[in-house]
C-alpha cells in the first residue's frame, strides 16, 4: 500500500472513531432538545388557555359594567 493510501486509510478510520465518539454527545443534545421543545409546546399550551380564560373574564367584566 502506498503512503498516500496509507495516510488515507488512517485518516478514514481516525474520523470514522471520532464520529462514533460524538454519538452520545449528539444523543444527549438531541434529546435535550427534544425535552425543551415539548416544555414550549407545554407552555404555549399553558399560555393559550389563560389568555382564553383572561379573555372570557374580560368579556364578562365588560358586560357587567354596560
């Protein structure tokens, strides 16, 4: 084997390491990422329903007061 093809052989596997190092740091980001989307989706939910309910007590105070 050539020295190029050596070099590039070394060079593949030492990525193809690296890139199996990394896979519990990406899982570990990936579901973090996961966990804060479906906070937001909770709290968007959240915020939906009390601006719903802000909505129907405005509503009613301004109907009392007519």
């Amino acid at each position: 084997m050539s020295s190029e093809a050596e070099t590039a052989k070394r060079a593949a596997e030492k990525s193809l390491m690296e890139a199996h190092a990394r896979t519990p740091e990406s899982e570990a980001k990936l579901k973090e990422s996961r966990r804060v989307k479906e906070q937001l989706k909770a709290h968007n939910r959240s915020n939906s329903y009390s601006d719903w309910i802000e909505g129907i007590v405005l509503g009613r105070l301004s109907d009392g007061r007519s």
